[in-house]
C-alpha cells in the first residue's frame, strides 16, 4: 500500500501513482496535463433532457468500495487500479481525502466517479458506467458541487475526445503547476 502521507505530498507535487507495465508503482507527471475548467465545462442539451428526465440518483461518498470496483473492472485499459491502488485509495477515503460520485438507476448502481480533493483541487481517478450515460451524470455532479464550493482546479490528468467535448483543454505542465499552487492556497471542502 501507498502510504496516505506519501499520496498526498505526490498530489501536492502534481504527482500520481500508477503501476508501470511491471506492476510496481510509478508516478506520473503528463505534459501537458488535461484539466476541464470549471468555468468553461460544456453540458449537452441531450446530456441536459437525461439528466431533467429523472432517470439517475446521484450520492457522494456512499458506495466508495462499489465506484472503485467498477472502474477497475471496465477491462484491459483500466489494469493500472490493482489490488495496491484499491488498498491506497480505500486508505484515502478513510482518511477523508478520496471521494466517490455514485449514480443511482433505482436501487442498481449505474456508474460513478472516484478521485482525490485536496484543498481546492479535485484530482479525477477513475470513471465507469453500466448504464449509458451514468458515467456522464457523475462528472456533472462532480463539476456542480466543486462550482458550488469554489475549487480551483479539476485536473483530469490526460484528455480525452470525450473529455473534451465535455470543455477539458490540455495546459503546459509549467501553468498546471502554477494552477495548483493557486488551488492549494484555499480550502473549500469537499463534503456536505
């Protein structure tokens, strides 16, 4: 297991674990780094009628051990969230700093989110979906809840064409770093 000091001094740096093709732990630092900036992420009308329609529940921090099941169950590109990053994760939300974003259809959990909130940045881990769009709805609520506390930064770690039809844009490590800086300057926290 990751340690949590450790964990939290490599987010602190702009820093995240991952295991390497051997399996052991590597930290990661991408340039560019992908980040959707809160002020500028982009809902669709349909993603916006799914979302009015009722379909999905959304909780925080209610199914932690689910969300992080399912992202590591999502199949071949997901083998970097092994028995190690449950553990450490796991070891996160029990100290307060990993968070999940459950998305409910009934009683079925129908996708989620995972990551880490440490002052006013949200670093996002991890997405999955049983159910299209659930996946979708957890990174709304995500977004409207760090809006509503005034977080600085959601840092995505790589874009995606999904991610950025959604307004995440890639930035130079040099201005991630300083967005950091700036976003661990205040503490809004993250729960209720």
């Amino acid at each position: 297991m990751i340690p949590v000091p450790l964990l939290l001094a490599a987010y602190r740096s702009g820093l995240f674990p991952m295991p390497g093709p051997s399996g052991a732990i590597a930290w990661y630092a991408p340039d560019p780094r992908g980040i959707i900036p809160l002020d500028r992420f982009h809902l669709s009308r349909r993603l916006a009628r799914v979302l009015r329609s009722g379909r999905f529940t959304v909780t925080f921090d209610r199914a932690f051990d689910d969300v992080i099941a399912g992202c590591a169950s999502r199949g071949a590109d997901t083998d970097w969230i092994n028995a190690e990053i449950i553990e450490s994760y796991s070891a996160l939300h029990a100290a307060g700093f990993a968070h999940s974003v459950e998305v409910w259809c009934g009683d079925r959990l129908a996708g989620g989110l995972y990551g880490v909130a440490l002052r006013g940045a949200f670093f996002g881990e991890s997405m999955f979906h049983h159910v299209s769009d659930a996946s979708k709805a957890a990174l709304v609520a995500l977004v409207e809840r760090l809006q509503a506390r005034d977080f600085q930064l959601l840092d995505i770690q790589w874009l995606t064409p999904h991610l950025a039809r959604l307004g995440g844009i890639d930035v130079p490590r040099d201005h991630y770093l300083a967005l950091l800086e700036e976003a661990l300057k205040v503490d809004p926290g993250f729960g209720d």
